[in-house]
C-alpha cells in the first residue's frame, strides 16, 4: 500500500469518527429536550390533576375521620346508656324482689297467725269434749 492510499481511508475514518460523534451530540440535545419536555409535562400534570385530586382525597379522609370520630363517640356513649339502663335495671329487679318477698313474708306469717288461731280454737273444742271418749277410740 501506498502511503497516499493510507491517507485516503485515514480521511475516510475521521469523517465517519466525526459523523458518529455528530449524530452522539444530536441525539444528545434530542435526549435532553425529550426529558426537559416530559419533566415539564410531569409538573404540569402534578399542578393540573394530581394536586387538586390529592386535596380532594385529604378533605374525604378528613370526613371519613371526623365522621369515625363521631361513630366512636356515639357508640361509647350508646354503650355507656346501655350498661347504667341495664344496671338500674338489675337495681330495680333487686328492690322488687326484696319488697315482695318482704310482703309475701308478711301474707305467709299472717296466714300462720290466723291458721294458729283456728288450730288453736279447734284443738280447745276437742280437749274440752270427755276424755272417756278420746279413751274408747284408743
């Protein structure tokens, strides 16, 4: 080979390097404008839609705690009505058992009294008939 054919492809190559670093740059700004693009697409559509839907998401979580909070309080409260009613409840049943069977003692001693009473007069109208009687049915 010749050294003028040497220089020829050497030209060749530099050209090609040169292309190549060309086309590297290109699509390097081409890289760059697509991702400045598509950042500023992001913000946007951050600023447009996702913001005004997570405000919109906060207020409902903010209701849906303020409406828990609300649900929790009833509920103890319901809660508590429901245990004093059920132990004033349980007291009355108590004071009602306690005042009959205070009342039936009464009935039940009076009946005994009046019962003792009409023993007491039947068992004198038979000791006073004779006892030569009360002897011959032995």
């Amino acid at each position: 080979m010749n050294l003028e054919t040497t220089n020829w492809l050497l030209a060749v190559i530099a050209v090609a390097s040169f292309v190549q670093m060309l086309a590297i740059i290109g699509a390097s700004i081409a890289g760059y404008r697509l991702y400045r693009q598509t950042t500023i697409a992001m913000n946007e559509l951050e600023l447009r839609h996702i913001a005004p839907l997570r405000q919109r998401v906060d207020a409902i979580m903010e209701n849906v705690h303020t409406v828990t909070a609300r649900v929790s309080e009833q509920t103890e409260r319901a809660d508590h009505a429901i245990t004093s009613t059920i132990d004033r409840v349980d007291e009355t049943a108590e004071r009602v058992k306690h005042s009959v069977r205070d009342k039936v003692a009464r009935a039940v001693g009076m009946v005994r009294g009046v019962r003792a009473v009409i023993m007491s007069l039947l068992t004198t109208d038979a000791s006073t008939k004779p006892r030569a009687q009360a002897s011959g049915r032995a």
